[in-house]
C-alpha cells in the first residue's frame, strides 16, 4: 500500500483522546471502588456496634424501671 | 539497530511514560510498519487501520510494564500487532487472509535465481497460498519484515528454535520446487 494511503489513516491525536478517556474512566472506576469499601466498612462497623448495644442492654437488668410503693401503714 | 538508536527510543520511552504525547514520536516512526504489517494479513483497509489504532493505544496503556528483553521495541509492537489480528479473526471466526505483495515475491526471486520467468513467479505465488499460516507468518516477518529469528520468536511466542525450523522447512520446499536460493543476510 502506497505510504500517501497509509498516511491518511495516521492520527495520534485520536489514540491520545482515546488513551486519556481510558485513564479518566480507570480513575472514576478507582474512587468508586474506595467509596464501596468505605461504605461496606462503615456499614460493618456500625452493625457491630448496634449488635454489642443490644447485648449490653438485655444484660444489664437495672434498666428496667420499676416503682415500689411503701405502704406506711395507713389503713 | 545501532546503539545510538537503542538508547534514543529508550528515552522516548522514558519521556512517554511521564507524558504519553511523547509517544507520538515512535508512533509516526513505527505506524507505516505496523499498518503494513496487519494489512498483509487482513487484506481490508478500514479494518487495518482500527487493528493499527488499537495496536499503539495497547502499547500507550502499558508502556510502564514494558521491559527491554533483548529485542527492539518495535517487536513489541509487532507483537501487540499480531495479538490483535489473531483476536480479530477468532472473535470474527473467519479464515486467516494473507496478502503477499507480488512486487516484494519478485524482489526475493531477484535475489535468489538469475534465470526466473512470469510462470515461476506465478507459480511461487500460488504456491506460497498453499503454505500453512505458521509457514507464512515466519516468512513474512523474516523476509517482508527483515526480522531477525529472535524477534521473531518474541513476535509469535514460539522458541527460536521453531522459527528456524519454520522457515527453513519452507525454504527447503521453494528451493526443491524451484530451484530458488534465498539469500540470508547474515541477520541470525
């Protein structure tokens, strides 16, 4: 083929648009990824921490509140 | 490749990992190679030019896993090139094509036999269609590419020792068919 054909086809510029539209959409892909992380982490943690305040609360009995009436003798 | 050549393209290579524009460099050294290169075995312009585009744009998005291993850089390229072509023709599931230029068959009988007529050339390019695609991806990239059997080994993954057995079974033939003596160039 001859190289004047060839050269019709030559475009560096397109390959570097192209190459820059790939590293943004890695980029974008990134911080997409640590924003999921960060949230499966925070939702873990926060899990653990309710499920430990539930437990704490059925363990300790002097939280229910209760009333004693003292009947000083007044019948 | 002199040297001088080596260590220039190594610090294009350098420069275009910092700033990818700088790639463009080896781009306009290598494009007219590698277009050629996949239109012999594509046959279709457009489609040579996509596989050409994708074939740097490939090279661009690793440049900073390239290592030099003994071989040009453009056999790298040459071998993004190849990868390609064959990812066209499985995804494609079409038969392989090769185009061989009748000029360069006529450059290499030149070479090789002083007493050559129209019906031998005729004869050799029906013949060279025969060939298994194995046989004609070594010849291309020796004789129509002048690469040398260890970058050709690194272009089609296969050992030096394949490439040599390849071409020389194929020589072999040619030279039984036709009374055909290619010369090497002292490229080993």
């Amino acid at each position: 083929m001859s190289s004047g054909r060839i050269a019709h086809h030559r475009n560096y510029d397109e390959v570097l648009s192209r190459h820059e539209r790939h590293l943004k959409m890695k980029r974008l892909m990134r911080i997409l990824i640590y924003i999921l992380i960060t949230v499966v982490l925070v939702v873990i943690f926060l899990s653990f921490f309710l499920v430990r305040r539930l437990e704490q609360q059925k363990r300790e009995p002097g939280n229910t509140t209760s009333s004693v009436v003292y009947n000083q003798g007044k019948n | 490749m002199s040297d001088d050549e080596i260590q220039q393209e190594f610090k294009i290579l350098e420069r275009s990992r910092r700033n990818p524009r700088a790639f463009g460099e080896l781009y306009e050294k290598y494009f007219d190679r590698i277009f050629n290169f996949i239109y012999r075995q594509t046959d279709d312009e457009d489609l040579t030019a996509d596989l050409c585009s994708q074939t740097f744009l490939i090279a661009l998005k690793n440049l900073g896993r390239y290592e030099f291993r003994g071989v040009p850089f453009s056999a790298w390229l040459y071998k993004i090139a190849s990868n390609e072509v064959n990812k066209h023709y499985r995804k494609a599931k079409q038969e392989r094509v090769f185009s061989i230029e009748e000029v360069r068959v006529r450059e290499l009988i030149e070479q090789g036999s002083d007493d050559w007529d129209e019906e031998i050339v005729q004869r050799l390019l029906q013949y060279l269609k025969s060939l298994p695609t194995d046989m004609l991806e070594v010849l291309e990239l020796r004789f129509f590419e002048d690469k040398d059997f260890k970058e050709i080994s690194f272009i089609l993954d296969i050992t030096e020792s394949g490439a040599k057995m390849r071409t020389y079974r194929a020589l072999d033939r040619l030279r039984k068919n036709f009374n055909l003596q290619i010369k090497y160039d002292g490229k080993e």
